[in-house]
C-alpha cells in the first residue's frame, strides 16, 4: 500500500477503496516468495470502517500444503504482526479498518486459508 494523503473532500473509505485499486493495478500480482503471489487488494466499504481484504494464491506441492495446514497459527500471527508493525497499514488501523487475508490454492482455485482481523485484534 502506498502512503498518500487524501484530500480534505475525500472520505476515507474512498481513500482507501481508490488507493487499494492504484496498488493492485500498478504492483499486482507481486510475487512475495517462491510459493506465494499477491494477485490483488480491495477495499470493501462494508458495516463498520470496512475491510482491506488482500487475495494470494499459493503454489504449493501435496507435501508443502499439508506442512502450511499444520503451521496455520504461524501464518495467522505473522499477518498480526504486520498488520500491526506496517507503516502503510497506520491510517488503516488508525480508522479501525478490518484486515483479511484469503489464500488460494493456483491449481485448484480452492480457499486454503481465510483470516480477519478486527481492530479488537491488532490493538
């Protein structure tokens, strides 16, 4: 996400909305390792302050797969981690957004993992 300052007429929500667009067209899909893409961001104004919800798609052999189901509370907190540490996420936790994380399987298309975090999470 980039850091950039909304104008006083924008509200945040479209803020956010339009800057989740700008990233996913200009930096998507971003390769983040050798197994895991970042295919796209959104921002979805739903109830609440929204949700900035970011979709990877997995390249997983049989035997890595089965390694990451058993490892799931690892993934969960590392994404806390950075929720909480990432500076371009700062005025998305100051405005109470949520955060979810869904990863899908490249061959299959299958939902593997989904997590969402609530302010309540990441304070």
């Amino acid at each position: 996400m980039t850091v950039l300052f909304m104008s006083c007429q924008e509200k945040r929500a479209d803020f956010f909305e339009r800057d989740a667009k700008e990233y996913t067209e200009k930096k998507c899909p971003q390769q983040m390792d050798a197994f895991t893409t970042l295919d796209s961001i959104v921002f979805k104004k739903d109830l609440g302050a929204g949700t900035l919800v970011q979709y990877y798609t997995l390249d997983l052999s049989p035997e890595q797969r089965e390694l990451l189901m058993n490892k799931l509370g690892d993934l969960q907190n590392e994404n806390l981690r950075v929720i909480r540490n990432s500076i371009p996420l700062h005025s998305h936790r100051e405005a109470g957004v949520d955060f979810s994380y869904i990863y899908l399987d490249r061959d299959s298309g299958e939902k593997i993992a989904e997590f969402t975090y609530t302010k309540k999470d990441y304070e």
